[in-house]
C-alpha cells in the first residue's frame, strides 16, 4: 500500500500507529467540542512555538528528520501546572488537539513542496504527548483540589518519572516501525532507539520538563528562555547532519573514480552498497556498522586503481585469489592515509579473504562487513544490473556452488532474500 505523502508502501507498523493517533485526536476534537477552550492565550502561545518547532525540522542523514523544538514544546504544554503563579485548568484532550494541529500546520509547507513526510513519526509525536497529558494533568488537578502538593519536589519527580517511562515506550514503537521498514531485527533496532533517546531525547525531555516548572514564575518567558540551549543542541545537530550528508556525498564521489577509470563498470559500487546496506540490515548491523558498510562498499575497488590493465568488466571475482587480495590491500592503504576511516580501511583490507580456508575453521577476526562487501560484490560481478530473474537466479546458483569456502551461507541466503524482493535498479 502506498500513500500521497510516502513514496514507499507503508508498513503495517506505521498504519497502526497512525491510525490509533488519529483516533486519539477525533476523540479529543469531539471531547473539546462539547466543552470551553480554556486559557486560550496560552494555547496559542504553545501551539505557534511546536509550529515553528515542527518547521524548524532538522533532516538526517538517513532519511528521516528531527524535531526537537516542537516536542519539547509540546511536552511542556503537557505538563505545564501552575502558570504565571496561576494554576492552570487545561484537560488532556486540549494538549492533543492543539498538539495536533500545530505539528500539522508546522508540516503543511513541506508537503506543499512535495518534499518527504514521516506521517507515522507525528503520530508518534502525538500519542507519547497524549499519554503524558493524560497521566500528569489529572495529577495536578488533584494536588491542586487538595489545595497543596504533599511534598514540593513531587511534582518534578512525577514529571521525570512520566517522561522516561513515555520516552521508553516511544522507542519500543520507533523500534518496531523501524525494524519493519528495513526487515531489520526488532532488537538490533530497539538498540539504535534508546542509543538516540540517551542523545537528543534526553535534552527533549528536560527541555520540556524545564519550560514547564519555569512557566509557574516567568510565565510565557519560560518558552524562549529555556528552550535557547535546545536551540543551540539543534544548530549542532543540523550542522552534523550537513557534515555527515558532505562526507557520504564525497565518498559517492570518489567511489566513481574507478568507473570513469574504465575498471569497474557504471553502477557497480552503488548496487553493491544498496545491496550491502540491505543485508546488513537484515543481519542485524546497527546504524553505526551499517554506514561504515556503506562507505567501505563504495570504495572496495578503488584499489583496482593500481593496476597497469583494467580487469575485463572490472569483475574481481574473476582474478585470482592473491589479485584480489593485492588489490584489497592497496584500497585500504589508499583509504588509511585519510587518517579518519580506519574501521572502513578494516573493511576494505579484509572483503577478498574467503569464508574458510580448506581444512580450518571459520576464521572470526574477518569483520561481517567485509564477508557481507565479498558475497555481495561476487552477485553484482555476474549478475551486474540486469533485473532479469534468470540472470539473478544463476549469479545466486553460482555464489550457493561456493559457500562451503568462498562464501558465508548465511549472507548467501539472506541475499537471496533481499533480490528476490528488491527492485534495484542501474544507478
């Protein structure tokens, strides 16, 4: 199934999510429109900073996007109690729908632009400020008809206890939207959730939790005053996300050296990171492993350069096993004297070692990465970017004819996998 606002089909993950925050609001709406909007002012205050938050949405690397100006507005809203020494008298449901309508508006002239949308992260967004609305504001109306707070650091220890507990469920769900999209294990991608929650989403959380205790004396001067160090965290995250986007575009540029050389064929560096990618992601390679995978396969031929004669279609698999283990050396070396890519260099030196050597046992110290760059490098040598299913079929037979040395078994089938369902096309 695939949607107007996501290119790719939508995963039975991202469906329900995004159903159960849609009827979570339709609740809400209905419930407000039966009953006063209260503190209107303050709503719209909120409303326009998680607006402008939403709009000042950092894109990632890999495709997604951050936004956390508008989750840390959105989660002091939530537990905004008193306010300018007032008490405030807001129900959850007004925090879900000004949420809501304010992460929408904020995302409007994105999908005018036509430019891509996480409908399933907002929803997301939505629910884990539903249940923090929903836990912690009849909280306060309770201290607050008792006239007091039984103790007075309850009320930040109850907003810290509630954060991390919705923060942790939120990557319990990130983690199954993920590992759905890429076919990557649930676990491998749970991991990769909470190493961001203790990043970003810990600065979101206290940012939230700050605005909110400092709005009971500073009123609405809590919002730009205290969300300034997030704004600052944001230009730091943005301007990684430009470094990081530079360097892989770099890379890409490199890695296309060898085909404007005449040793490797058009395309081939692309497929085999593509393919790589994918598998890796099926094997479990956090987000970590998975980039250093990709730089490694773009660039695993670049020491084809060395040669005096192109190998005919550049095809490695097709030259001796001590060519190829020259020429993996020789790229590594190349890669080494950048000084800041060792673990890629790693990679790189050991993609041409086999699986095993005949008589001895499986050799661990050769990185997964490496093993996965060989098997898939062999596929692209014989199967190129042709599409056709024969073609595929037999580059597979040939590489199945060789796992008991050459080629690891379990990346073989996970391959095999991966072709039969991917639509990779010529770069």
């Amino acid at each position: 199934m695939k949607t107007w606002w996501i290119s790719r089909p939508v995963t039975v993950a991202e469906a329900v999510i995004t159903i159960a925050a849609t009827v979570v609001v339709l609740v809400s709406i209905g419930f407000q429109m039966h009953h006063v909007w209260v503190e209107p002012q303050l709503a719209l205050a909120f409303g326009g900073f998680i607006a402008l938050g939403e709009l000042a949405r950092v894109n990632l690397p890999d495709g997604g996007f951050a936004v956390p100006l508008a989750s840390a507005g959105a989660l002091a809203y939530a537990l905004v109690g008193d306010f300018a020494g007032r008490p405030t008298q807001y129900v959850a449901a007004q925090v879900v729908v000004v949420t809501a309508i304010a992460m929408s508006l904020g995302s409007l002239p994105y999908l005018a632009a036509g430019k891509p949308t996480q409908p399933d992260a907002l929803a997301r967004r939505v629910l884990m400020v539903a249940i923090v609305a929903a836990v912690y504001r009849p909280l306060f109306f309770h201290w607050s008809a008792a006239g007091h707070v039984p103790k007075e650091y309850l009320p930040p220890i109850a907003m810290a206890v509630i954060v991390m507990t919705v923060a942790g469920f939120d990557a319990l769900l990130a983690a199954w939207t993920r590992s759905a999209r890429d076919r990557s294990p649930y676990l491998t991608a749970l991991r990769d959730e909470v190493g961001a929650l203790f990043g970003i989403g810990t600065a979101i959380g206290a940012t939230g939790i700050l605005i909110a205790l400092a709005s009971v004396v500073m009123g609405i001067w809590a919002l730009p005053v205290f969300a300034i160090p997030l704004i600052i965290a944001q230009f730091s995250l943005r301007r990684f996300a430009v470094i990081r986007q530079t360097h892989r575009q770099t890379i890409q540029a490199l890695s296309r050296v060898t085909e404007v050389g005449g040793y490797t064929d058009a395309g081939h560096s692309w497929r085999v990171s593509e393919l790589g990618k994918a598998v890796g992601r099926e094997l479990g390679l956090s987000s970590r492993e998975l980039f250093d995978l990709e730089q490694a396969a773009l660039m695993h031929d670049i020491g084809q350069l060395s040669l005096p004669d192109p190998i005919p279609g550049g095809a490695t698999t097709m030259a001796s096993g001590e060519e190829q283990r020259a020429i993996a050396e020789r790229g590594a070396e190349v890669i080494r004297a950048t000084g800041a890519l060792t673990r890629v260099a790693d990679i790189v030196a050991c993609q041409a070692e086999p699986y095993r050597r005949p008589g001895e046992p499986v050799d661990a110290s050769i990185p997964l990465a490496s093993r996965i760059i060989r098997v898939v490098n062999a596929y692209d040598d014989l199967a190129g970017g042709s599409l056709e299913s024969e073609r595929r079929l037999d580059a597979l037979d040939q590489l199945r004819l060789n796992m008991a040395y050459d080629y690891d078994p379990t990346i073989v089938d996970c391959l095999t996998r991966v072709v039969g369902r991917s639509t990779f096309s010529n770069a």
